[in-house]
C-alpha cells in the first residue's frame, strides 16, 4: 500500500512540474490576460469554430455560413432576389463571377453550378478599413452558390460574426457598421434561399 501511495505522489509531482513548465513555457499567464480582454461573444465563437473544424478536419468550414437554397427556387431567382435586397439595404453589387461557366468554356467539361457574387457598402467599407487595414481583406463580401455533389444547392459566406467579436470589443461605431453589414448579408441570403425578395 505504501509503494502505491509513493507512486501516486510522485505522479502527482510530475504532473505538477508539467504544469508549470507548460505554464511558463507557453507564456499562459499573459495568455489568459490577453483572452480576458477579449469581446464576450469571442471565446463562445472560437469553440463553436473548434468544434467544427475538429467534427470535419476543415478548417475553411470554421469560418463559414451557410444556408440550404430551397430545391424550388432557380439559380437565376437566388441572384435575383440577392441583388435587389443587396440594393434595398444600400449594399452594391459590385462583383460577379460565373466560375462554373469559365471553368465549361475553358475546357470543354460540364461543371457543377458554382458562381461567386460580391456586395460592398463603400462608405462602410472605407472606415472599416480606416479603422482597420486587415478588413480588407474581408472586402467585398462575397456569397457563393454552390451545387454541391449530391446536386442539392447552397450559399456560403465569410462568418462576419469572427470578424466583429472574434477580438476585443469594437468601438461603438465599429460595432454599428460591422452587424449591419452582418445582417443585411445573413438577410439576403436566408430571403434569397427562399426566393423572397
């Protein structure tokens, strides 16, 4: 019995002197500070994009929305409904791109529907970037219609959610301009995959 609880102990101690050593090693003093200050929806987001990405080992799936388009609403219905929400709610049109009709003319071979639509509000856009030279990279936002292999048909976006809680809280009007965009493109494509415009 003694030899067990001398084993205990000692595995005890090595699991403590592991601790510490990942502790310092890893700086996680500094880290759990750092995550403190983040926004309150961001660690929330970042193990709902773990999970997902660990579920189907596809990090790009993390960092997406997506919705079902209704099997009775056409291709040509979805732009269209896209588009005139687009310009209701003050966000242009700004970019079309019918990549499954490029790849067929390119090289002869029938492809799977796939067109990529991109929106921009540029007074938006501008102090997006003025505040922040990164969320360029988030410029223009982009939906996709996709067909997918079974033929049922899809529209993806970039998860705008990261973007506005993913780090510290945004100034108010950051925050303003970030879910209003957020909105109107999460609108658009809920109504548009339903053909409701």
């Amino acid at each position: 019995m003694k030899t067990l609880k001398n084993l205990f102990t000692f595995i005890g101690f090595l699991v403590t002197i592991l601790f510490i050593v990942i502790f310092l090693k890893f700086d996680l003093g500094t880290k759990f500070k750092q995550v403190s200050s983040l926004d309150p929806k961001a660690i929330g987001l970042y193990m709902n994009m773990a999970e997902v990405v660990l579920s189907t080992g596809n990090s790009a799936e993390g960092m997406v929305r997506k919705v079902k388009i209704d099997p009775d609403v056409s291709n040509d219905d979805v732009i269209e409904a896209l588009n005139a929400l687009a310009i209701e709610r003050g966000i242009k049109p700004v970019g079309d791109l019918p990549l499954s009709t490029e790849v067929e003319a390119r090289t002869g071979k029938k492809q799977r529907y796939v067109r990529v639509l991109s929106y921009c509000n540029p007074n938006i856009a501008m102090k997006m970037v003025d505040f922040s030279k990164a969320y360029g990279a988030f410029l223009p936002c982009r939906i996709v219609i996709m067909e997918d292999k079974n033929g049922d048909r899809w529209m993806y976006t970039m998860s705008l959610d990261l973007m506005i809680s993913g780090g510290k809280t945004l100034p108010k009007d950051m925050l303003t301009y970030g879910n209003k965009v957020r909105k109107t493109i999460y609108d658009m494509m809920d109504l548009a995959a339903k053909g409701d415009f």
